[in-house]
C-alpha cells in the first residue's frame, strides 16, 4: 500500500465530517426556525384571544317580591274645605280652633260688616221708596181707568198710568232683589262648617280685617273629615294592569311603627304621566280611631297577582345610548345580542325589568365599553382556549 493512501482516507474522512457538521448545524438552524415561528404563531393566537373581551354573566334574578307592589304614597283627607271670606268686615269673634271637632253648620266665626250693614239698610230704604211709588201708581191707575168709563179722558192718557203702574212695579222687584242681595250677603258674615269634621287650620284672628275676594288661596279656616283618608300613590305604568279598583293594600306611616292599617283602591286617574310613566291610584282607608293624620307620608303595598313573573338586573348591565335603554346578553357563538328593555323599578342598586328580557337570558353584569350586536366575547369561568405561552 502507497503512502498516498492514508492521506486520501484523512481526507475522505475530513470531506464526512465536514458533511456530517453542516448537516447538523443546518438540522439546529432549521429547529430553531420552526421553533421561532411556532412560538410567534402561538404569540400571534395570544394576543388574538387577548383582544376577545372576558365578560361575567348571570340570568336575571326572579323577584320573590313581584305578588307585592311597595310604593310611597300621600294621605290627603276624604273631604276638605277651605273657608274663605264671603263679604269683607272685622273678626269679631272665632269660636273653633285647630283639632276642634265641628257638625255641619256649626259657627266657626262671626264678622262685624258696618258698610255692608249701611248698604243693606240703604237698599231696604230704596225698596220701601219703590214701593210706596207703586201704591200710588196703582192708586192713579185705577182712578183713570174709572174715569175712562165716562169718556173724560182718553184712553191714551189711560195707558200711560197702567204702563206706569208696571214699571213701578218692576222697580220694585229690583229693590226686592237688592235688598236679598245684601241679606244673603251678610249671611256670609258667619261663617259654617259645610259638614261634620275637624277644623285643621285657623288664620284669623280677633280685630283682624277679611276682605272678600281677596288673594287668591287664601283660607280663613279648613275644615277637613277625617273619618275616611285617601292615599295617592303614582303606580308605574307595567303595573297599572294589575292594579285594578278593588285591589287590598296595606299602609303604614313612620309615627306607628309595626302599625299596618287595611285599605282598598277605589279609583284610577285612567291615564298615564309622560313624566314620570306612571298613573295616580287614589285608595282608600279607614280612620275611625283618627290614628293617621292627612298630609302624612305612607308606605302603600298593593296586593298584586302571583303570576306577575318579574326578573331583576345589577344596574350596572343597563346601557343608555342614543338608542334608548338597552341589556346587552350573550347568544350563539358567544356572541352579544343587545336587547331594547323598560324599567319596571328602580331600586338603586338592582333594576326590576318590566319587559325586554327573558328568565334563561345570559345577561352581561357590565358590559365592555362600545359593545355592539355581534361583537365576539369569552364568558369568565370559561376553558382558555389560548396557550400557556410562548418561547422565542
């Protein structure tokens, strides 16, 4: 064998391993591109689930209070009266004050009138001047026509006493007339109770001058009945249907703690507030005893049906935009569905729904600024659907 020999192996065998090391080394190359562009691509699928929003959702809330409607309501009394001034004098004397219990009729007080007393005695003057002027209109008038019978004088002349008997007489109807206008007038000087009832406010006194039509609202005395109280209370307007005359309430008032007082509505203003969305309900309750007092604060519950179903919400979950209220809720696909709505109540911090969602609906607890219909959202508690990480 030539010496040529092992150098020609030396060399084959370098020529291998040269080979053999660029292969590996193109191997490692080639990983750690894959390996680069595995771990963008799950980069890339990272932050694309990042972008995807995480909501919590909950179903709305069955109300246990729907068969219950509580709403404030305003005692008014049954009957009341205000007093006013008739015919302007003095206060003379007032004979009832506040909390006084009065009958029908009963003198609350009386006025002194001396110009009405000066102008009543003048018109009875004037109807005693007209009728002295008729007797003898109707005097003459009977003598001409008796003179008439002998052609004595004309018939012309007869007419004319007989037309001035009548207008005499006429005047003195207008006398009559103004003498009871005055009459009725001073009548007004005692003022009365226009029915059984509790004088509840006084604003005259002794000496005091009343001038009859004087500023408007202004009352000398109010008589009010007690016996029967009307509480009003403004019902909303999902529930006017439920609410019909003849419904059981109970009232209580803030003075009789654990007090709870029967009542029944009696009548509704049949039309609905464009304010507030509600219509007046007056109801109606007894106070025999005098424990609850007109003008005061009540807590009215009205008796609804149990089958009226009522869903609450957080009010966080409501969305108010330019397209009205609406519940933003997750359908198929975990995709939103906004869902118009209107508020039954408003109790702060959760939202009873009178109409626009359904018990099984996903509603969103709070919604992600600028939802929209159709935006795509992960539901919290949910599996992760993007990888732990990535390498580079």
């Amino acid at each position: 064998m030539s010496s040529s020999d092992p150098s020609r192996r030396l060399r084959r065998g370098l020529r291998f391993a040269g080979i053999a090391g660029a292969v590996v080394a193109a191997t490692v190359v080639a990983t750690g591109v894959i390996s680069r562009a595995r771990g963008d691509q799950r980069l890339r699928e990272w932050t694309e689930a990042q972008a995807i929003p995480t909501v919590a959702v909950a179903p709305p809330a069955a109300d246990g209070e729907a068969d219950v409607l509580k709403l404030p309501g305003r005692l008014e009394a049954y009957a009341r009266a205000p007093i006013h001034a008739r015919t302007s004098g003095y206060v003379k004397r007032w004979t009832a004050d506040i909390g006084t219990p009065v009958k029908a009729g009963a003198v609350l007080a009386e006025l002194e009138t001396p110009e009405l007393d000066q102008q009543l005695a003048q018109a009875r003057a004037d109807l005693a001047t007209a009728q002295a002027n008729a007797r003898l209109a109707q005097v003459t008038a009977e003598r001409w026509q008796k003179i008439l019978q002998s052609n004595a004088v004309s018939k012309q002349d007869v007419d004319e006493k007989v037309g001035d008997l009548s207008a005499k007489r006429a005047l003195v109807a207008s006398a009559k007339a103004n003498v009871d206008r005055y009459v009725a007038m001073k009548a007004f000087a005692r003022l009365v109770a226009p029915f059984d009832g509790v004088v509840t406010a006084r604003n005259i006194d002794v000496g005091a001058l009343v001038s009859a039509g004087g500023v408007a609202g202004q009352e000398l005395f109010v008589v009010s009945d007690t016996r029967k109280l009307r509480a009003y209370v403004n019902v909303p307007q999902a529930y006017v249907p439920y609410v019909p005359a003849g419904t059981r309430a109970t009232l209580t008032v803030p003075e009789h703690r654990g007090r709870t007082y029967a009542a029944t509505v009696e009548s509704s203003a049949q039309a609905v507030n464009a304010r507030s969305g509600t219509t007046l309900m007056q109801i109606g309750v007894d106070n025999a005893t005098g424990e609850l007092l007109p003008g005061a604060y009540a807590d009215v519950a009205l008796e609804l049906p149990h089958d009226v179903a009522s869903l609450a919400i957080p009010s966080s979950a409501l969305i108010f935009d330019a397209k009205g209220l609406r519940v933003a809720t997750v359908g198929e696909g975990d995709r939103v569905v906004l869902k118009p709505v209107t508020i039954a109540r408003d109790f702060g911090s959760t939202i009873r729904i009178g109409a626009g969602l359904e018990a099984g609906d996903r509603v969103i607890q709070n919604p992600p600024d600028g939802v929209v219909d159709g935006m795509q959202v992960r539901i919290a508690g949910d599996a992760a659907t993007a990888p732990g990480g990535a390498r580079g």
